[in-house]
C-alpha cells in the first residue's frame, strides 16, 4: 500500500476543508480528521492514528481559536493548542513525518508600527490564545527542527462558515447598523489560498522554520468590510467606524499585525494573491457552497490573479 501523502488536522474547519479539497485536486492521497475523531487532548489517539497512517505530511489545522473564550477557559487553550501540538509533533517525528503547524499573528504584541512582521521578530504574545499558540510553535520546532514548518497567518477567512465577511454581509442585509474597528491593521488570508501554500511547502520541502502566509495587501478591520461590501454589490451601505476599545472585549488583539511574507514568496517563487481578488473568489465560492455543496469542490480550483503591486 502506497504511503499516505497528507493527514489533515481539523478537516472540518474552514480551512481543513480547503486544504483536503485541494490535496485531492493534486491527485494526492489524503485523510482528513475532525476534533471527535482525532482529539488533540488525547496522546494515545494521536499517537495511535499516525502510527496506523503513517503519512509523509501532517498539516495541523486544528485549534481552539475562540480568542475571547480562551481567556476564560486557558486550561482547554494550552492544552490543545500547546500540549496537543507537542502530542502531534512528538507522533509524527516517531514516523519521521513532516508537520507543518498553522499558528497565528497573535504571538506578536502589535507595537512594530509602520514595520511588517518578519519570521524572526520578537513574539510577545498578549492574550491565552496567542500564548497558547506559540507554545504550539516551540513544540513544533523543538521536536524536528530541521523537517518541520512553523506557518503564521492572519485575519483567515473562507467559504462554508463563519467568518468576518459573511458577519458583515449578513449584518449589511438584515438592515442592522455597521461600526468596524479602524485602528486594528493586518492582512486578511483566504483560506484557498492559504491552503495552496500549506502543500506547496509540503511539495517543494523548503528550508524548514517559520513562514508567513498572508494575502498581499494590507488594511484595517473598517477598510476590509469596506472592500467586502463594494465587491457583494452592497456599496450603498454605510460603515460607521469604531475603536477597539469600545468592543470590551475579554482578550486584547495586537494593534497592528502586518505579516511579512517575503520567505514564503521567495519559497513558492510568487506571492499570494491580493486580498481583493480573494474576497472576489470568496464571494463566488460562498454562493456555490450555498446552492450546490459538490460544485463548490470543484469550483476550489479558482486561482488567484498574479499579484503585481
């Protein structure tokens, strides 16, 4: 039996299911686990579903991700998204299988105004779910160093779930009152686009470390809706602006979480697309999703347009 190509963590996520989607677009055999069925509180699970899988890669997708939640739970955080990924990473070294770990612009503190993050920036993490992700990250790179990859992106957004633009469009529709933050910065990253990069990795085994995956371009929450009801044909709706202090939320979110991504474009030979062409995607994507699930699958060919600045 031919060794499996790729086991997917979080398969019925937003992005696990890009990412299955497109692995299998590449004629590439691949398995997807969802939480119930691959928990990461389990060590005898997780040790016990690589074993039997043996795959050459594990792209770990999987997470606890409600930030706000995650301060009040730090127990189920660092234990999924630290121990759990030390678990992973422990299993897949075993089998000498390669582990690339999506984790977050959270590890940063927001304060490098002006100066887009590079992988080897200072991480300074100031919330539970940013903390717990970086101990993801140490884990990761401490168990093979030399094999595994270390992904950071930011502001994910894709088709068949929630997600910010859908939040918005549906807010847009219902005739309710629009305010978006206007001083939080980063890079939104649609998850097709993410995921093609997660298997590029994987196929053209780079220098291990961390990369940076974001959709070219940068804005603010405020300029993001914005551009996401422009292109929905909704332009006619207005979006009052707001700082994010006012939201009170649990957890505090880094002011300013502008990725660089120049050694993941040097890797791949060409960056993301622009983060408009992926909401245009996303758009097309979320519709056919919506009437027709089998269609949606194939439509996840969509590329991107070359990014020129």
């Amino acid at each position: 039996m031919a060794q499996l190509d790729y086991l997917v963590t979080g398969a019925t996520g937003q992005l696990g299911r890009a990412v299955v989607a497109l692995a299998k677009q590449r004629a590439a055999s691949v398995l997807g686990f969802s939480g119930k069925d691959l928990p990461l509180d389990s060590r005898a699970r997780i040790q016990q579903v690589l074993l039997e899988h043996r795959p050459k890669n594990v792209i770990h997708c999987a997470a606890v991700t409600n930030v706000d939640g995650c301060e009040g739970d730090p127990l189920l955080a660092y234990r999924v998204n630290g121990l759990g990924t030390a678990w992973l990473a422990e299993a897949a070294a075993a089998i000498a299988g390669k582990l690339v770990y999506v984790s977050t612009d959270f590890v940063f503190d927001g304060t490098k105004q002006g100066v887009p993050y590079e992988v080897d920036a200072r991480v300074s993490p100031l919330s539970v779910y940013g903390a717990s992700k970086r101990l993801g990250e140490e884990a990761v790179l401490s168990y093979d160093r030399a094999k595994n990859y270390v992904v950071r992106t930011s502001w994910v957004f894709g088709p068949g779930g929630k997600n910010f633009p859908r939040a918005i469009i549906d807010r847009a529709r219902s005739g309710q009152p629009l305010k978006v933050v206007t001083d939080q910065i980063g890079r939104p990253c649609m998850t097709f686009d993410l995921a093609e990069a997660l298997l590029d990795l994987c196929e053209l085994a780079p220098s291990p470390g961390i990369y940076h995956a974001a959709n070219e371009g940068q804005c603010s929450w405020h300029q993001f809706a914005v551009d996401v009801l422009r292109l929905a044909g909704l332009s006619n709706i207005s979006v009052g602006t707001q700082l994010a202090v006012e939201l009170k939320r649990a957890a505090a979110r880094p002011a300013w979480s502008v990725l660089d991504t120049a050694r993941l474009t040097a890797a791949r030979g060409k960056p993301l697309p622009h983060y408009v062409d992926a909401i245009q995607r996303y758009l097309q994507l979320e519709s056919q999703i919506t009437k027709d699930p089998a269609a949606a699958i194939a439509a996840a060919g969509l590329r991107g347009k070359e990014y020129r600045s």
